[in-house]
C-alpha cells in the first residue's frame, strides 16, 4: 500500500502554463527527492530535501522549484511549461540518507506532457 | 565516472521460465545495492537491498547475488508469470559524500508471455 501519493497521474497542458506537481508522504520520513525519467532511460535526481525549509539541486538542471515548508509535502512547480519538460516526475522519501540502507519509497509517478 | 549497466536491455520468456538479469557498477566506495521493479507507468517498487557483507538475498521468487569484489550482481526470477513483465532497475548508493547518492541502471525490460 503506497505511503506517497502523488498527484495528478497524467497532466496534459498547453506550453507557458505554470503547473505544480504535488507529492505527499504519511512516513514521517525527513528526505524527500524528485527524480526525472524519459521513457527506456535511468531516473535522473533533480530536486531533494533534507527536510523542513530545506531544498537543494539535484545532479540534472531543472527549471523547475520546489518547497518544503511540510515535512509530509513536497510540491513541484514549473513556472512556464515547455515541450522539454514533457517527462515522468517520481517523488521519493527516505528515513536516511540515500547511501544508508534505509527504506526508499517512490511515489507513482505524474506523466507530464506539454503541448 | 560512477555508472551502473544493466544487460540485457530488453529480454522476452515464457510464462514458467526462469531468468536472470545481470548488473554490473563501477561505484566507489559502495554501500548497497538495490534491485527495483517498475511496471508502465508507475513509479518503482523496492524487490531487495544488499550491502557489502551480503551475497544473496531472496524476496519469493526473486533472488539477487552481489559479488563486490568483481561488482556484480544478478536478480534471478524463478518460474515467471505474467506480472513479472516489467522494468527491473539496479540502483547502487555510495558512501562518498554526507548525502550519499543513488545511481540508477537504464533497466532490463522483461516480458512474459503466456
């Protein structure tokens, strides 16, 4: 049973519209990622989160930002979409750090597509 | 530069067979491996977790090795069923910064057919 729900599933929208993705966890884990994956290629991380009023980049350039004023939510937004961002966005929590070995959760995913 | 390569690409077998996906990394200093599923569409599923003192783990009818010395591992699945078809991702973590990172294989798409 999923902990991280993320919303929406599929989002279809028109190019220069701003789009927030919404992830939320019930774990109470600190951590907190967004990861990039086109179709048949390795999941990219673009955003993470130590916690509370904490962001950082990720290892891919994003346009997009997030925020972390809840520690159960960790929203994604696009200020003007572009075709390039057309893309599947994963949201994941941990209770540690991604080299510990600890539990890795991954939410289901929205399909971005910008037309 | 760390990498994690996952073979075959691609794999089709029947629905009863078994199989086994290789990965192989170059990530130093290591400190687990994962191996996830993930079907169409939906985000990945944790199968198992090893560390550098474990060879084997099993999760049903899963089974993953680790030899960290040659950096290998394989997820063998025994006797498959149809909702075996998926994307199987090896992810392997380092040790090398407060963070530690993930590093993600392209995946071995499987498909069972009946």
């Amino acid at each position: 049973e999923a902990d991280i729900y993320q919303t929406p599933r599929y989002l279809v929208i028109g190019t220069g519209k701003k789009i927030t993705l919404e992830c939320s966890q019930t774990m109470g884990h600190d951590k907190m990622y967004w990861y990039q994956q086109d179709p048949g290629m390795e999941l990219h991380l673009i955003h993470y989160s130590y916690g509370v009023n904490s962001t950082e980049k990720g290892d891919l350039s994003s346009e997009s930002t997030v925020s972390r004023i809840r520690t159960e939510h960790f929203p994604l937004t696009l200020e003007s979409a572009r075709p390039s961002h057309t893309s599947q966005y994963l949201c994941a929590s941990s209770d540690g750090w991604q080299g510990g070995d600890y539990g890795y959760t991954f939410g289901s995913g929205t399909r971005l597509t910008v037309v | 530069k760390n990498q994690v390569e996952q073979s075959p690409q691609s794999l089709i077998i029947l629905e009863g067979k078994n199989c086994t996906l290789q990965c192989n990394y170059t990530v130093s200093p290591f400190s687990n491996l994962r191996w996830y599923k993930q079907d169409t569409g939906r985000g990945p599923v944790s199968l198992t977790i090893m560390t550098f003192s474990e060879n084997t783990k099993s999760n049903g009818r899963y089974t993953a090795t680790l030899d960290a010395d040659t950096k290998q591992s394989s997820l063998h699945i025994t006797a498959s069923q149809l909702s075996d078809s998926a994307s199987y991702i090896c992810v392997v973590s380092d040790r090398g910064s407060t963070l530690g990172r993930l590093y993600f294989g392209r995946g071995t798409q499987l498909t069972v057919w009946p």
